[in-house]
C-alpha cells in the first residue's frame, strides 16, 4: 500500500548467533576483493565481533557495519548488507 510505513528496523550491536550472517554475507566481498587473504579476513571478522553492529528489520539481521583496526592505528568501516 502506498504510504505504508516499512518495516521496523533497530541498529544493535553483534552477537555470537550473528556470525554466520556476518561471514555469509562478507564470503563473496572476501573472496573477489582479496582470495588469497580470506582466511584472515574471515578471522579478522570474528575478532572484531565486538565492534560491530547488526541492521535488523521485523527481527531479522538485514546487514552490518564493522570498525576494525588498521596498521595506522586508525579505523575503517566495513558494511555488508542483505539481499533480498
């Protein structure tokens, strides 16, 4: 219906039961941008659980945003996103 709001949607921090929607959905990103390095970057992605958040929608994970530490001490943002 037209006008209609969408769906709710919360921004939350991770839990542990958020890891296989965060490899799944950083899987195929890994595996193009850089194959021979996907085994750190999967395990960076579990280490860094702690600084990242969950997009969820009507109770459903819908994408996430990570900050994780680089060798300049600074941070970067990694954000994946669900597809429908």
């Amino acid at each position: 219906m037209p006008g209609s709001p969408g769906p709710a949607a919360v921004t939350r921090p991770a839990r542990p039961a958020d890891l296989p929607h965060l490899l799944r959905w950083e899987r195929d990103c890994i595996r193009t941008a850089e194959p021979a390095a996907a085994a750190a970057n999967l395990a960076l992605r579990v280490e860094c659980l702690d600084r990242a958040l969950v997009l969820e929608a009507d109770g459903e994970p819908g994408g996430s945003m990570m900050w994780t530490p680089t060798d300049t001490g600074t941070a970067r943002t990694a954000r994946t996103a669900r597809r429908r």
